[in-house]
C-alpha cells in the first residue's frame, strides 16, 4: 500500500521539482525613457534558455488602483511581443502616478518584473527648441524646430538696451512659425522665447539673439542695379575686344616668343629636285603578236636602241 502511494505522488513530486529548479526568478532590469512627452519603456532581455519568449506590458493608473479595485490594463501595442522596448506614449495619457509591469512568458513560464518607481509624464524630459531668425526677408522670420507635437512659445522682440518694452508674440500651432514686422537700420534685435507645454505645465528657456536687421533693397533699385551691371560688363567687354585689335600683335609677340632659325637650315637648296631620265632601256625586247577580233595580225617591231617600237598589221 505504502509502495502504491508513492507511485501515485512520485509523478506529482516530480512536477513540482521540475516547475521550481527551472523557475524565473532573476527579475529583469526595466527603466523609463521620456523626453519631449514620448515615452519609451526598456528593459534587459531574460537571460535563461527558451524556446520561445515573449512579452508583455501592463500599467496602473491612479483611477484603476482606487476605482477599479487595482486593476492592471494592458498596453495595446506591447502584447506578447519578442523586442525589449514598448512605446507608452498613448497609453499614458493623464497627469498620474503610474505602476508599470512586465510579464515574461518563457515556455509556459511566467516572471514578473515591475518598474522601480512609479511614472509620471510631468517627469518628461523637455529638449529645448532650436530658435532661427531670418532677417532677409521682409517681414523677418522667425521658427522654432521641435518635436513637441502640443507646445506654446511665448517670443519677446525687443531693440538692443530696451527689453523693459518688449513685444510679446504668442505662437500656438505647428509649424511654430511667425513673421515679425520691424524696423530696419544699424540698430540690434534681441529675441528671446519660453516653450510652455501646458499639459504637463512644464516649460524651458531659449537663449536670447541679437541681430543686426540690414536694410533691405528697394523694388525700385533692384532693375536701376541690374542695369547697371549689364552696362559695366558691356563697357569691359568693348575695352577687352579694342585692345585685342589694336594691340594684338604685340601682345602675341609678347606672348608667343619666336626662336631664331639655325645658320644650317639658311643655306642656298635647289629650287627643284632634279630627274635623271634615259633613253636606253635596260630590259630586252621581243617582238609580240597581237590577235585582234576583226582577223587582223598585227606584229610589235623593235626599233634600234631608242625604245620606241612600231606594229604592223595585215588582213
């Protein structure tokens, strides 16, 4: 009986010392990234042999822990997924103390691993905006690179030596881009702006430029300059072609050195190079009879040493 209860448990024991020897208990290391209000959740990847793993990602507002019982709510893109980042973004939504989880599934097996500290958007890290002002236009111009997607920029424009009078200007909506109308001299303009994301009433400073904003030129002495030009460069042009006429040689001597001809080549050559001919011909001759079509025979004759020779012809 006794050897009977224990086959029925050895199988029981057995569960229990594989499922506990093998358990997940090396928590994984995660931490919260968030700067300009996006939100990114990392952590180490699980260190122990699986088939397959995956993850997922849990959180707990303070409206869930004290209105729903400490319900957990699932992240809607971060559900058994393979990677160790989930972008909360979305998820975190409200101005509220967040716990934040991490459920590992290892072959059937589960770890939890929950954020150190709980997580507040207001904690946010907020990069401060680039500032350009561009003073060739008119009005100027001024933007602000961000990418905050919900920011206000509160600007003041002063002259140089008088912030006390600023102009407050006011930019709501993307792309965070305002013209400016101001006076154009040798004075400075100083710019300065705060970047307010109300959501989270959290704001930074932009450092202050100062610039100088040239005078800019008038439509009407745009042409008289362009014509101006047009009649310089033809002017240049008519000096540069008389000066080739009138000058021209010099200037190619001057240029172009000539070499002096060597003595050799100054001496007295036959006009014509001469032909030796002869009347004797150096190769024998022998008489050739020509058959022609119309039954004529006509015979070559040699005559003497002058090389001329004559034919005779007979019907």
């Amino acid at each position: 009986m006794i050897s009977g209860l224990i086959k029925s448990l050895f199988p029981l024991l057995l569960y229990f010392t594989i499922n506990y020897s093998c358990s997940l208990s090396t928590p994984l290391n995660a931490s919260m990234y968030s700067v300009n209000m996006k939100h990114i959740l990392k952590w180490s990847l699980l260190q122990a042999s699986c088939s397959t793993v995956n993850y997922s990602v849990q959180f707990q507002g303070e409206y869930e822990l004290y209105n729903l019982n400490g319900t957990w709510v699932d992240a809607y893109h971060c559900q058994e997924i393979c990677e160790n980042r989930c972008d909360l973004t979305h998820d975190l939504a409200s101005n509220s103390d967040y716990n934040i989880r991490i459920k590992t599934n290892c072959d059937g097996r589960k770890l939890l691993t929950n954020l150190p500290t709980t997580f507040n958007r207001r904690d946010t890290v907020l990069l401060v905006p680039k500032m350009t002002v561009n003073v060739k236009e008119d009005p100027i111009q001024v933007g602000f690179s961000t990418t905050l997607s919900d920011m206000t920029v509160n600007l003041e424009v002063w002259k140089e030596g008088d912030e006390q009078n600023a102009l407050i200007h006011v930019v709501r909506a993307y792309p965070y881009h305002i013209s400016i109308a101001a006076h154009r001299g040798k004075e400075k303009m100083c710019f300065k702006a705060e970047a307010l994301v109300e959501a989270i009433n959290k704001s930074c400073s932009i450092d202050t430029q100062c610039v100088i904003i040239p005078k800019q030129t008038t439509d009407f002495m745009r042409p008289v300059m362009v014509s101006i030009a047009v009649v310089v460069a033809v002017t240049v042009a008519f000096i540069l072609g008389w000066l080739a006429t009138h000058f021209g040689p010099q200037i190619k001597q001057t240029i172009c050195h000539r070499e002096t001809i060597p003595n050799v080549l100054l001496d007295d050559w036959p006009t014509r190079t001469p032909i030796f001919c002869t009347d004797v011909s150096l190769e024998p001759t022998n008489q050739v009879l020509l058959l022609l079509p119309a039954q004529h025979q006509c015979t070559a004759v040699h005559l003497g040493g002058n090389g001329l020779s004559e034919v005779k012809c007979r019907t």
